[in-house]
C-alpha cells in the first residue's frame, strides 16, 4: 500500500514505521491518523511480522503531537476507533511495539511513545504533556499510562507543570528504556528488536497480554487466575512454537521459531 504521511519498511520479521511529516515535525491530523490506523492493522494481521520499531522523519521530532494548525484553520480532528495515531486506544495488538524517540516527543507524540512497550531515546529527546498551555489535556492516553509507567507523585509533577523532561530524566523516571547518542538511535531500537526476535514469538505475545492485562486486575491472585482466560495464552499453548522449544533444548540446537 502507498503512504503520504508515514513510510512503512520490512527488515525480516521487523517492521519500521516512520512518521512522515517532518515539516510539522511529524504532528498529526486526522489523514495520518487513518493511515496510521490501517498500517498497525496490517502489521497486526501479518504473520510474518513480528515487532515494530516506530520512530520520527528527520531529526528535530518524533511527534509533536496534534496538528494544532490544521485544527485552528478548520481542520477536520477525526480519529479512528483504535485512537490517536490508529495506537493509543488500541488493546488488541499482542505484538510488541518499540518506540524510537529520535527528538521532540510532546502532548500526543509521548502518548504514543507512551503506548509503545519499549522507549528508546536519543540523547536529544524531550518528553512532555503540555496540553494544558494550549487548553488541552491528555486524553489519547497520557494521563493513564504515565502514572502507571513511573508512580502518581512522580506523573504528576509532570502533568500539572507541562514541563518537558529530557531523556535522561525519562531513564531515571522510568519510561525510557535506554538513552544513546543520536547517530545510534535506530542501531539500538534494532538491536532491542533482534533480541526480541530470538524468542518465541508466541511466548512474547502471551506475556505482553499477560502483564498488560494483569494490570488492569484487581489482585494478584486475580491477575494469575485470569491468565488462562487470555486468547494469547491459549494460543502459545496450542503453538508450534510450544513443541519446538524444549524440543530445541534438548537437542542442543537453536530454536526455528515460526511464531505459530
């Protein structure tokens, strides 16, 4: 399929998803949103792809989040059922998404980093939720995953502030998984990716549903018992990836994984 607003590659079994709109330093409006949307369903829905590495065109931003311009001159501010960029309502995607934060990642741009399972942040990233100078608030997701990601006290004194933090705060906050130089950004989002790929692809996608969902349980005892409720759970179970592994094991020789 032909993108306008994104750029979509296929390296094996990774997918990398650029946001194209460097000229508004990859904001979105309503068209990116659907593109987006259709592109994280195809992603979703092809066997052959395993992970995503989602980053920003040039090097000034990830996303500066909604197109404050195209909504001021009467823009239409649609978005899919799955939210902001086709992501952040999006709950049926077992896949792991990596986020490559290659600059300013502001309002909806850190709400879908915040989406993401895994940060990976340039040195020259900055993070924040500024929606209130603009009469705004984080609704595509922030003002849940945040406090979730790094504790209530510490998500507020982001919130209520609007200010921005850089990536090495975000490491030590807690959302940001690794922080490199800019010129090695996307070596360590793929290097994050191949690790990742070495695993079952059945068993990563069974405990990404596991954790997310176990969250959302009222207990522990809850969260354990309702593991095998989960279709992702099930379907490692019934997977031939659940034959090859210990039989791997025991011949001593690496897995073939088939995600299956």
């Amino acid at each position: 399929m032909a993108y306008e607003f994104i750029t979509l590659e296929r390296e094996g079994p990774v997918t990398l998803l650029t946001l194209n709109r460097p000229e508004v330093m990859n904001a979105l409006h309503s068209p990116a949103h659907f593109e987006m949307a259709g592109a994280l369903d195809a992603f979703r829905d092809d066997p052959e792809q395993w992970v995503m590495i989602l980053t920003g065109a040039g090097d000034r931003a990830f996303s500066a989040g909604n197109d404050l311009k195209w909504q001021a001159t009467g823009g239409e501010m649609k978005s899919p059922p799955s939210g902001f960029a086709g992501l952040t309502s999006r709950f049926d995607l077992a896949k792991p998404l990596i986020a490559a934060v290659n600059g300013v990642a502001m309002g909806g741009g850190f709400e879908i980093a915040l989406a993401c399972d895994l940060i990976i942040a340039a040195e020259t990233a900055v993070f924040a939720l500024p929606e209130p100078r603009v009469g705004l608030a984080a609704l595509a997701g922030g003002l849940h995953r945040l406090p979730r990601a790094i504790g209530l006290k510490r998500a507020m004194g982001m919130i209520l502030t609007g200010r921005r933090v850089t990536a090495r705060e975000g490491h030590e906050l807690g959302f940001v998984n690794e922080v490199v130089p800019a010129a090695d950004l996307m070596t360590a989002a793929r290097r994050w990716a191949a690790m990742i790929v070495e695993l079952s692809p059945m068993s990563v996608r069974a405990s990404k549903a596991a954790v997310l969902r176990g969250l959302d349980e009222s207990s522990l005892a809850d969260a354990i018992a309702g593991q095998s409720r989960y279709a992702e759970v099930a379907a490692l179970f019934r997977s031939q990836d659940f034959v090859e592994g210990p039989r791997a094991f025991a011949e001593k020789r690496p897995p073939r994984w088939t995600g299956r």
